[in-house]
C-alpha cells in the first residue's frame, strides 16, 4: 500500500468507504490509534506513519510529510482545538 500510495493521492468516487489517502490516513488517526486490540494499534501506526511520511510535501490537503507535525501543528489546525490531547 505503501508503494503504490501515489496512486491513491488523487480522490476516486468509485472507491467504497475511503475516497482518497488523506481520508485514510485520518480514519487510521482517529479510529485505529485508540483500538483496545494491541497488535491492530501497533500496525495501525506503522502503516500510519510510512503512509504520512511518503505524502509529498505539498499536497491538495496541505497534509504535513512528518508525522510529528501531523500531530502537533495540521490535526489541531483542522479541528479547531487548541491540543490534539484535549479530547482524550
């Protein structure tokens, strides 16, 4: 997946549940990081974080490369908090 993750920068409508990688990636940050399941967390996050990292550094959803930034500067941006820790 992670190899062919330029292939999926670009939205297809025809794609079932996760039209782009960008809202891969964010269902794999909201949903999968907090799993009770310990092994589905810790692959979540490998897979997680090589896809975030593979992204170009400009992108149609300014989507940061780097996964700390991701964390601290693009999903408190996108969601209005002040923290990405104030809702847990």
């Amino acid at each position: 997946m992670v190899k062919k993750s330029s292939m999926l920068m670009l939205p297809n409508p025809k794609r079932s549940f996760h039209q782009s990688i960008f809202s891969f990636i964010t269902y794999l940050f909201e949903q999968k990081f907090t799993s009770v399941e310990t092994v589905c967390r810790r692959e979540s996050f490998k897979m997680w974080e090589a896809l975030v990292r593979n992204l170009p550094s400009k992108n149609s959803e300014d989507m940061p490369d780097d996964p700390k930034r991701y964390i601290m500067e693009y999903v408190p941006r996108t969601r209005g908090d002040r923290t990405v820790f104030r809702r847990l």
